[in-house]
C-alpha cells in the first residue's frame, strides 16, 4: 500500500494549512486582544484555560464519534473537511471583533468564539492524524509520511510566526491601534482561505486505501485504557510539561522584543524567522542525531539546550547588551544564539516525543493486549491544547502582575525596572523550572529503550 507522490505531497499540504492556523491563534491571540483591543491579559488567559478544561470531553468525544463514522467517503475525510471549513469561518471572527463594540461584549465574543474554534479544529485535527493508519502500511513508509507531515506542519508554523507583525500593520494601512485592527481581520481572512485550500488538496487526492477494523470505544474505557498504559501516561505529562514550557515563552517573546528589545517587529520576525529555520532544520537533522545518541539520551540532550538557551538569553536581558539604543542597533542579534538552542531543542523534542508515544502504543498493545491509538491520538491533541491553555494563562497572569505598560504606544521607556525584570523572569526562568521537571519525571518514569522495545517486538 505505497502512497504516491501526489498523494504524500496532499497530505503534507493538509498538515501546513492546520498548522499556519493554529500558530495565529495560539501564539497571537493574547497579543491581539490584549494589546491591540486592550482586554485584561488575565482575564484572556482564563478564557483560553476554561476552553482547555472543556476539551477534556470534547476531544476524545470526538475519537468516540470518528470510531463510529462509515461513509463512502471514508471514516475521517468528511471530518477534515467539515471541521476546516467551519474552523476557517470561526477563524476569521476571532480575529475581526466588529468595530464599536463594547469591553464586557468582547469579553462574551472571545470566549464564545474562541470556543467554537477549538470545537471545530478538533473536528479536523483528530481525523487527520488519525488517518495515517488507513493511507500507509506499518514500517518505513508509515515513519516517512509521519516526518513528512510535521516538516510540512512546521514550515506551516514558522509563516505567522513571522510575517504576522510586519504583514498586519501593511494590511491595516499603518501602525497604529486602529490599523493593525483592521490588519488582522484582513490577515486572519488570507490564512483562513489558504487553510480552506490547503485541506481541499489533502482530502481530494489523499483517499484511505482500506477499511480500519478500529476496537468501538466509549469514554470510559478511552481513558481506562490510557491510564493502564504507564509508559503512555509518562509521556503524555512530559507533553504537558515540555510544551508549556514551550508556549509560555512563544506567548511572552513579542511582549520582550517590544518593550525590552525596543523593537517589537522588525527584530521578533527576523528573530522568529532565524528560530523557526532552526527548529526545521533540527527535525531534519534528526536521523542524524540519532546515530551519535539513543533515544533517551537524545531528550536529555535536547532539554538542556533548551535550559542553556533560557539561562543565556537570561543574562543577555540584564546586562543589556540586547537593547536597541542609538549606540547599539544591532546589539539584539546576540538573542540569535540562545534562540538557537531553544528552537533546535524544541525541534528535537518535537520527533522525540512522537516517537516515544508511537512506542508507548507497541507498549500498551503488549501490555494489555489492545492496540489504543484512538486513545493516544486524541489524547495528544487534547494535552497539547492543555498546555497552549496553561501557558496563555500563564502569560497573561504574568503581565498583569509585573505590571508591563501594554498601552497603545508604550515603548520601552514606559516600563519599569521591575516590570521588565518580571517579564525576563516568567519567560525564562519558569519554562526552565518546566524543562527541569520534565526531564528528571522521564528519566524516573520512562522506561522504553531500544532494548526493551526489541523484546516487545520479539513477543
């Protein structure tokens, strides 16, 4: 059952179109609201948070209802589809709050909207990866496809995460308040319409090759199932440890460039854009990593960089050598090597902990006898949307404690000392308590090396 090239290249399409979506929402939300519509940062971080708790039945209810589909269409193609389509309209009314409309109604708008959009994603996400079992046999081309698609997904990642603050002031006609509301409407429509067309490529040349005899399951046994996997739950909190860790730093970045850098723009894109070149290309570089490092080893490895990245950017931050004076205007380009290390560690730990978890299924198969990936799946999508939640509430907690100016126009002659002090703090040293912690909970728990996996295949 080998895939064509048409058919690797449409699912890698469907996985960057998912992924350009997700990183506006989840790396620009808090920015938008916050700083652009003025809406307590606290208050967005709840909402984000309560939206994460409510996935907790919304997510594997959905595995429930995609066991259970039985189309012409197939099991999981009427689901990508449908869900992109609506998540796509949703997209755009987070991003285009109507003008003149009041504090206490955006506060109802966002969490109602921003409800409705991680309903409709999920509709989407879990059938998409889902579906690899039905378009691959088991082996080499099934990994392939597998690394294809979270290349794809990166690359996808990496556009918002660049573009974003220089597209939106040129869209919405310049930079101030006003214009960069009108910029992310418009921004918001363009990303929804290429994530349309992205999801239309994948699910009208990408058809599931056989029928996926999956075990019925209800929600009660899903979770049953998961928690009698150890291995699967070690891995499923070192996902809820590493990508809030992650998150929370991705969510403070652009707050650090532009009212500590001085430049919140021009250098956080260029910034972005090095970072996420570099986390690409340690996903690709990984065969290679792997031939110096054991699995395990290789996460260890990948965590401390991560922390050494945290620390150094740290201490780049208080002796100021970062910040753009008239003297110093290119003083910032130093964040490029912390950046580095956390970027390619993030990358690393990316493919190792779907690596681990495609394990931790062999694992549970072996154990008790059922093969649940229908339990793994939309678990990992409901944890990674659990720590995207807890890092914005997080974040959002963060900047109104320290008590950065997010006014319109604040600069960085408008912050205090203690504001800036706290914001180097929660963007550095706590994803490094978070990293600290994951590491040592794998080394206790984790207990899959490549032997042990030997004798499980063998059995």
């Amino acid at each position: 059952m080998n895939l064509t090239g048409k058919e690797k290249i449409s699912y890698g399409i469907g996985a960057f179109g998912k992924d350009l979506v997700y990183m506006l929402v989840s790396a620009f939300l808090l920015i938008y609201y916050n700083t652009v519509l003025g809406m307590d940062s606290v208050y967005i971080g709840f909402v984000l948070m309560a939206a994460r708790i409510f996935d907790a039945f919304n997510d594997p209810l959905m595995g429930v209802i995609i066991a259970k589909t039985n189309t012409k269409w197939g099991k999981f193609r009427p689901w990508i589809l449908s869900g992109t389509i609506l998540n796509a309209v949703v997209l755009y009314a987070l991003f285009a709050v109507p003008q003149g409309m009041e504090m206490g109604a955006m506060k109802v708008w966002l969490f109602v909207v921003y409800l409705l959009w991680g309903i409709t994603y999920t509709v989407m996400d879990i059938p998409y990866w889902s579906m690899i079992p039905a378009i691959t046999s088991v082996g080499k081309e099934r990994e392939n496809v597998s690394a294809m698609a979270r290349s794809a997904a990166g690359i996808g990642s990496a556009i918002p995460t660049v573009l974003t603050m220089v597209v939106v002031p040129v869209l919405g006609g310049g930079s101030a308040i006003l214009n960069k509301r009108i910029g992310f409407g418009y921004w918001a429509l363009i990303i929804a319409v290429v994530f349309v067309i992205s999801e239309i490529i994948c699910v009208c040349h990408v058809k599931e090759k056989h029928a996926e005899q999956v075990q019925a399951h209800d929600i009660k046994s899903m979770f049953k199932g998961l928690l009698a996997n150890d291995q699967a739950v070690a891995v499923v909190v070192s996902i809820i440890l590493i990508n809030t860790s992650i998150y929370l730093t991705s969510n403070l970045v652009y707050y650090y460039f532009a009212y500590d850098v001085g430049d919140g723009a021009g250098a956080y894109s260029i910034f972005s854009g090095f970072g996420g070149g570099c986390q690409i290309l340690a996903m690709m570089l990984f065969p290679l990593f792997r031939k110096k490092f054991d699995k395990i080893k290789l996460f260890h490895v990948s965590t401390l960089l991560g922390i050494t990245g945290y620390i150094t950017i740290l201490c780049f931050a208080f002796t100021g050598i970062t910040r753009i004076t008239e003297t110093n205007k290119f003083g910032w380009m130093l964040c490029f090597i912390p950046g580095m290390l956390i970027f390619m560690g993030s990358g690393l730990l990316n493919v190792l902990i779907t690596v681990f978890l495609s394990d931790s299924i062999d694992y549970g198969e072996y154990k008790t006898g059922r093969r649940d990936e229908s339990v793994i799946c939309s678990m990992q999508t409901f944890v990674v949307k659990l720590a995207s939640g807890v890092s914005a509430l997080l974040a959002g907690v963060a900047i109104k404690v320290v008590g950065l100016n997010v006014t319109g126009g604040a600069t960085v002659a408008d912050q205090s000392f203690a504001a800036l002090t706290g914001l180097r703090i929660s963007m550095t040293i706590l994803p490094t308590i978070g990293l600290i912690c994951a590491m040592f909970y794998f080394k206790k728990k984790y207990k899959l090396d490549d032997e042990t996996l030997q004798e499980i295949a063998g059995k």
